[in-house]
C-alpha cells in the first residue's frame, strides 16, 4: 500500500496529511485514498454520508423517531470503526468527547457511532 501511494506526489501529500492527524495510521490513510477519491473536495457532512456513518430518520411509524446509519461504503466503515475504538482509548479530545455521550445515557455502540462521525 505504502509503496503505491508514494508513486504519486499527489496521493503523498494526501498520505502525510492524513497520518499527521493523532489517531490516523497506515492502515486508515491508506483505506481512505483507495476508498473516497472524493476525499479533499467534500465537506465533513457529504464525507460523513458517503461513508454511511452519518444519520438518517426512518419515517415509519413503529420506529418513529429513531436514526440509524445505513448504505455507504463499508471498507471504509469498517477500518473507521477499528480505529475510532483505538481513538477512544488513546485520543484524549475524542475520549473525552465519548465519556461525555456515554455519561448522558448513550449507549456504547450509538457514542462509537458519533465519535467516527467526529473525525470528520
């Protein structure tokens, strides 16, 4: 992956961006320049969409009222997901910021959920 995405200057600048930020590894920079080609053009709320992490009503009347993320693309979900867990416990902004969901009654996994949204 590294030796792909030095190559191309474009793709290395984007790289050093992204690792430069406290929580964003190898393995997430390079998911997000394969993944969201997108990624610089967008802003937080299309980006956050786009990876399916951002929320949407359901208009049914038995579930009225509850949001739940849907669709997008999933490798990136996916790695997102791991390395929000890491966040949690190692970045103190994003910790602090899941303490406090998690102390008003969120439950663990919707607090998981608005942290990944967070990042972006």
């Amino acid at each position: 992956m590294r030796t792909i995405v030095d190559s191309d200057p474009a793709q290395k600048a984007l790289f050093a961006c992204l690792t430069a930020l406290k929580g964003v590894g190898l393995v997430l920079a390079c998911t997000l320049i394969a993944n969201m080609r997108e990624l610089g053009s967008l802003t937080r709320h299309q980006a956050a969409a786009l990876i399916g992490v951002a929320p949407s009503t359901t208009t049914a009347a038995r579930g009225a009222g509850y949001r739940a993320i849907a669709g997008g693309r999933r490798r990136v979900r996916n790695v997102l997901y791991v390395a929000t867990l890491s966040a949690v416990r190692c970045n103190g902004p994003i910790r602090e910021f899941y303490r406090r969901l998690s102390a008003g009654g969120k439950p663990a996994k919707v607090a998981l959920v608005a942290c990944m949204r967070r990042w972006w």
